[in-house]
C-alpha cells in the first residue's frame, strides 16, 4: 500500500507494510469562501459583541495591527487589505498605521519574509516591525494576571489608540484553540510573560488539553487582555489545508472568538476507532514544519488530549521536513533542550521515532528520541513488534482534533 503525506512544500510517499490495519484520520475543513475579500469586509462592518472597525478607528492617531509569524500558514495578505481599507475610510493616516508581527518567543522574521507574511505593496506603504520579546525597551508592563504572571507587553501595542488582532484559529496544544486573546499573549508579549503562562501546561492533571478551551491557560489570557489599555478588536479566520479563508470571525476578543473556536471544533473533530499501536503523524507541510520545534504540534494532536491516540505501550512516528532544523527555541529562554521540553509527551508512548533529513540525529539520541531515514523504514521497525498493527495516519495533524474511545 502506498499513499502520500505532506511533507514541507512537496510531499513524502510513504510505503505501508501490507499486514497493517491502516486509519487515515484527517479533518475536512470545507472549501473556501467564494469571495474572502467581501466576507472579511463584512464581517469588519458587522463585528461580533463590538462597534464596527471603522467606528472604533474614527479619530485614532496610532493604530497597530498584529498579524501572525512564518510559522502559520494565516492568509494576511488576503486579511490586510480589507482591514487597511476600513482604517484609511474612518481616516486614519498612513503614517499611523504600523503592522507587528507577533513572533513571541520565535526568531525574528528576516525581511523577505516580512514582505510575504504582510505583501509587497502593504510592506511598501506601512511600517512592519518584529515584535522584540526580550528587549525590555519595546515592553511595558501593565499589571498581573489572576495567578501572578507579570504582563509585559510590545509598547507599540499599549501606547496604541486601537489593536486590531489578526490571526487563523485551529486546534492548540494548551490554548484549546489559537485566536483571540492569544494575538497578544504570547505573540507580543515580553518573555517572562511568556515563559509564565506556558508553565500552565505543566499544572498536575493536565487540564490544558488540545480542542479544550475551559482550561486555566485560556482563562489567564482572558483575564490578561483587558489590562492592554488599547481597545481592542479581532479578525480571526478559518483556513482549509489549501490555506483558504473558510470562515471569517471579528469583533470583542471573547466574544467572536468564541465562535470561531466552536465552528473550528466541528470541522476538526475527527472520530477515531480506538488508540493504535503505531502512529504516524506529519506537521501538515510547510509553514506547520518548518522546524521540529513547531513539530510539537503534530505530536500534541497525539498525546495531549483526554484520551491519546496511541497505547501507552504503541510507537509514534513524527514525520517533516524542519528545514529549520530543532529550531531556535531551543536553548532560547523557554526551552532547554528536546528532552527535557517533550518529556511529558514521550511519557505517553513506547518510542517516538523522526523521519526528516535535517534534525541532527545526535540532539534526538541524546533527548532518548529515535530517528529513521524514511517514514517506510520507521513503519517497518515499529510495526514489527505487532502481529496485526494498527497504524493510525495523521496527515493533517495540527489541524485535526482526534476523538478516540478507550480501549475496552
């Protein structure tokens, strides 16, 4: 049996051993909007639990955008041109606009992929800045959250007249769902801010969970985002695996965002028959794997949710290109290394084994991780311990929230 995966911008044929019981599971978030350009307009002029974006602006001297970071495959040159429209119709002035992408504690963004992440000829009108987390001089620090997190964030943002929080929603390893209040946690936040609300994945019991959005770590966002003296307003979408807009949701950052993440949850829940013996999941091409660090995404859609999809005595196989490598977190301030970061995932599973040709195999030896040369000769190996395997497939993996029954 042979069938493909997603694999950086191309895709990896994967040969299947043909005794294996095989279970592609992979959410159908629907074709895209006819005209997103019309539905992103009005979903601005007929906002969610908020005056429309155009009233919020009239008489704003400094406005900011926050758009998302090379990591996420978010359709913001289709999304700003309608935003900037609506800003420059309520006259807001060209040289009050600036665009931050909110790269929280990833690398900064190089500025060829500035110019795709906003377009050409926005990048050739407004300023597009790097959010700088660690720098204390672009960070101001607006209070506390409910459980003592100081919350530091981009000055550009707190000295704003308006926000305007860009962004796609999908599946989230602790947030329950991307989006909302989360454009500005951790996306511009400063990094002790950061580092203190992802200790929240780490509270006994595990109540930050993947497609769950009552968790601690979403009530802490929540509760933070109204400390940001900017008014704040909302454009999230929702994006198909052709990185189409589907859906469109603006307004008050609770409220519409909301929303979005109980639409998101119908499209990416899938139904699975039982936890496997062997899965094996992909980051969805690129931007999803850009680096195994960003691969944590595909795993969590595994491990962390209320029941995982392996067996705790199955293998895990965490197919990608990360042609970044490990990435540059890594060592930066949130993480260590590989191990110690993944530790609570690994827990879950026999062995996790990658299949990509730029992770050094000597960082995954070292964090107790496996490596194969092709996702065949992982299947292989994984496989043999079972006279029967059943292989669950993930080729969309951090969009798809899997729903599995325990074992009987």
């Amino acid at each position: 049996m042979i069938r493909s995966i997603p694999f950086g911008e191309s895709s990896l044929v994967v040969r299947f051993p043909d005794r294996v019981e095989l279970e592609w599971v992979e959410p159908d978030y629907g074709p895209g909007a006819a005209d997103p350009a019309g539905l992103l307009g009005e979903r601005l002029r007929n906002p969610m639990g908020a005056r429309p974006l155009a009233d919020l602006a009239r008489g704003a001297k400094r406005v900011v955008v926050v758009i998302e970071d090379i990591t996420r495959p978010t359709p913001s040159p289709a999304m700003l041109p309608p935003v900037l429209e609506e800003l420059r119709g309520a006259g807001v002035e060209t040289g009050g606009i600036r665009l931050l992408v909110g790269v929280g504690s990833h690398r900064i963004m190089t500025d060829a992929e500035l110019e795709a992440l906003a377009g050409r000829e926005v990048c050739s009108r407004y300023e597009v800045l790097n959010h700088q987390a660690r720098d204390p001089g672009h960070l101001i620090l607006v209070g506390h959250s409910p459980r003592g997190i100081p919350v530091w964030i981009n000055r550009l943002v707190a000295e704003s007249d308006l926000c305007l929080l860009t962004g796609m929603v999908k599946p989230h390893n602790v947030a329950g769902y991307s989006g909302g209040y989360k454009g500005y946690f951790p996306a511009v936040a400063g990094l002790e801010t950061i580092v203190g609300l992802h200790a929240l994945q780490q509270l006994p019991g595990e109540p930050c969970r993947l497609g769950e959005m009552d968790n601690p770590f979403r009530a802490e966002l929540e509760a933070m985002g109204p400390l940001v003296p900017a008014t704040t307003f909302i454009l999230n979408v929702i994006v198909n695996g052709r990185k189409q807009v589907v859906e469109a949701f603006a307004g008050d950052a609770i409220q519409a965002h909301r929303a979005a993440a109980a639409v998101t949850e119908k499209r990416a829940t899938v139904r699975v028959s039982r936890p496997a013996d062997v899965v094996l999941t992909c980051g969805a091409g690129y931007p999803s794997d850009i680096s195994l660090y960003q691969g944590i995404n595909a795993l969590a859609s595994v491990v962390r949710v209320k029941q995982p999809l392996v067996k705790p005595e199955g293998e895990v196989i965490l197919a990608g290109e990360f042609r970044e490598g490990l990435g540059a977190e890594f060592g930066g301030g949130r993480h260590k290394d590989l191990g110690t970061a993944w530790a609570s995932h690994m827990r879950k599973m026999r062995r996790l084994t990658v299949v990509s040709p730029n992770v050094p195999a000597e960082a995954l030896e070292k964090a107790g991780i496996g490596r194969a040369d092709s996702a065949a000769e992982a299947l292989e190996v994984c496989c043999r311990r079972f006279d029967r395997p059943h292989v669950i497939v993930m080729p969309q993996a951090p969009y798809t929230v899997g729903r599995a029954a325990p074992p009987a």
